[in-house]
C-alpha cells in the first residue's frame, strides 16, 4: 500500500471549533495527522498540517471539496496541497 502525503494550511479569525470541525473531516476521509503546528495571535489563527493517506482510492478533489465547505462554516481558509507540489512552490 502506498502512502500521499499533502500540506494543509488553516488561516482565519479564531473562533471555537476550528481544531474540531476540520480533524472531523479529515477523519471522514481517514486523512492522518503526521505532524501539526498550531498558533493564535491575538485574533488571527493559523494551523500548518502534515497529512498522510494510505488508501490507494483516496478522492483527492472530494477532500479538498469537504475541506473547503468546513473552512466556509468556520470563515477560514484552508488549502490543501500535495507535499510534491507544495516543496516545488515553495523551494528558494
């Protein structure tokens, strides 16, 4: 079984349930934690996660789709991006 792992990045007005309602979803789609970075400043929340997915089916856009609706009900935005494609975007 191969594995894909992807950066999702979580920025907004903090709010209550934020945490909760994306590890929801990504539960849902048996999207791991690999590793998270998580800070508050003053209002502004942001969360940088390593994810991890083990099934060879995994519906990348189908994620993203329900990362997307969470982000709309909590006003954050959430991106989620392939690790590949994330270095690649981000290399100096």
């Amino acid at each position: 079984m191969s594995s894909s792992r992807f950066v999702i990045t979580v920025i907004g007005m903090d709010r209550v349930g934020i945490v909760a309602g994306v590890t929801r979803v990504m539960a849902e789609h048996s999207v791991n934690i690999a590793d998270i970075r998580q800070t508050t400043m003053s209002d502004l929340f942001t969360m940088i996660m390593l994810a991890e997915v083990k099934a060879e089916d995994f519906d990348l856009s189908a994620f993203q789709g329900a990362m997307s609706a969470i982000g709309k009900e909590f006003g954050v935005e959430i991106n989620v991006q392939h690790e590949d494609a994330f270095r690649f975007m981000h290399r100096i």
